[in-house]
C-alpha cells in the first residue's frame, strides 16, 4: 500500500470524513459535511482544502515544510506524501482544515472550485510561454 492510500485508510475512518468523487476528475477524495475537503491525485500527492485565513495562520510553519507546496492564489495545500512523518502532518492539516471549515462554511464553496492538481498545471503552462 502506497504513502497515499494508507493516509486515505486512515482518514475515511474518521467519522467526519466519507470517500467521494473527485470534483476534478483525477484521483479519489474526501468530504466533509460541507463539501470536498481532500483530493488525492497520486501515491504521493494530496490536495487539502484549508481556507485562507487557516493559510495565512499557518502560513510560516507551511513555508518552511518539505512536504507542503503552496499555490499562490490557492485555498488548497498540496501535502507531498513521502514518509510516515508526511502522513502524520496530512493528518494534523486535516484536523486543522475541518477546524477552519466549521468556522467559516460558507468559504468552502467559494474556495472549492478548483484544487492545486487544475492550478499547477495551468502555471506550469503559463511559465513555458
């Protein structure tokens, strides 16, 4: 079992949490009773929906990660999944993430339209013109 799939094992237990489809098409995810939550796009990559003002709270200690990539722009973070450790952060941003949702729903939906997997790429095309 890959770093990823064993972190969505144990993340669908979590009585907040149920497994539903990817809103971008790639991958398997997380919900919330608001609404996507987690986006996993590969054996090594997630997407987490945090909200912006749980980014800008956080917003040091995720800059100074390895294992967290921040999109300009974004209310996603992407969590690299390399080790156990890795994992143990995706659970603690998880926590964090629901936090943020039940004080503000209604920045879910307005923030949940397009995770980091759609923005990379479209600046990754950007950047080769």
């Amino acid at each position: 079992m890959t770093t990823a799939w064993h972190a969505l094992a144990q993340l669908v237990s979590w009585p907040d949490l149920t497994e539903i489809r990817s809103s971008c098409g790639t991958g398997r995810a997380l919900g919330s009773a608001r609404g996507e939550i987690a986006h996993f796009h590969s054996d090594r990559s997630v997407d987490l929906l945090l909200t912006s003002r749980a980014i800008r709270h956080y917003e040091r200690d995720l800059r100074r990660s390895t294992a967290i990539r921040l999109v300009p722009g974004s209310h996603w973070v992407t969590v690299r999944l390399e080790c156990e450790s890795d994992v143990s952060l995706l659970m603690t941003l998880m926590s964090a993430a629901l936090r943020a949702h039940q004080d503000q729903p209604d920045a879910l939906a307005a923030s949940a339209a397009r995770c980091n997997d759609r923005l990379e790429a479209a600046l990754a095309h950007r950047e080769t013109l």
